[in-house]
C-alpha cells in the first residue's frame, strides 16, 4: 500500500511540474530586445550604417533606403516606452512592437519582422528589394475571358 502511495504521489509531483510552464511561448533568447532598442539608437544618432547591420541589408540600393530612413525618423531623441515581441512564426521569426516618445513629448509607433539567422537577430528595417522588378506590368483586375475575346460584362 505504501509504494502504491508513492508511484501515486510521485506520478502527481510529475504531472504538476509539467503543467508549470508560465504559458509564455515567446523564447527567451537574448539578443531580440537589444537589436530592437539598437534600432533607436541607429534613429536617434543618425546612423545608416548601424541601420544597415541591423536590416543585414547590403550595397547601394539598400544605402539610399537607410539613408531615406534616417532621413524621415531620424535624429528625434526617441525614448522607448514598451517593446513587445511576439513570436507567432516560431522561436526565430516575431514582430517587434516599438513604443516611444519624441524629445517634444509626441507618440512613437512602429512594428517590425524580427528574424534570428544562426544566432543573429535582425530587424526587417528596409524595404524589399525590388531588383528585376523594372518595366513589369502587374496583373489586370478583369473578369476573365471565355476564351472568345475580351472580357465582357454579362447581365443577369
């Protein structure tokens, strides 16, 4: 009876400890929450470079974008309020949202894609390259054909 009390006990103890994570699914990797907040510094500082190491972006497309971006949310004394990271794509793929003031007391917003690549975080600051992208034509927004000309409408 005592041992059956105690695979019993012991089963409970097991059970219970499993059950204690703190729900959290977010990982607690170090790294995240410093590139987002070496973001605000690259802004405040003015700093392309840092900008461009934190996007891992490279070459002279990606230098006028960061240089576009310093341009427009740069140098504002930003102080960060709350950083939240939520990792809905798994441990290495989130979305960082920033909230800040300015040095004149205005609000400060921003969301960006985080990704960690062999143990690096980055944040996705620039935008995509749009490389090849020249002269194409996007899709038309028509009904499609029946294969016997242009598109028509047709009544009721």
């Amino acid at each position: 009876m005592n041992r059956r009390y105690f695979v019993g006990v012991a089963l409970a103890a097991l059970l219970g400890l499993a059950g204690c994570g703190n729900g959290d699914s977010e990982p607690k990797a170090s790294g995240d929450r410093e590139t987002v907040e070496a973001y605000i510094t690259a802004l405040n500082e003015r700093d392309t470079e840092a900008l461009l190491e934190l996007d891992g972006a490279t070459g002279p497309t990606a230098e006028r974008d960061a240089e576009k971006i310093v341009e427009e949310k740069g140098g504002r004394g930003l102080k960060i309020e709350d950083i939240r990271i939520d990792y809905d794509f798994g441990p290495d793929v989130g979305s960082a949202k920033i909230i800040a003031k300015d040095s004149k007391g205005a609000d400060y917003r921003e969301s960006l894609t985080i990704t960690r690549d062999d143990g690096k975080w980055y944040l996705t600051v620039l935008p995509a390259p749009t490389q090849g992208q020249e002269g194409k034509k996007t899709a038309g927004t028509n009904k499609p054909s029946d294969g016997t000309g242009p598109s028509k409408s047709m009544s009721g």
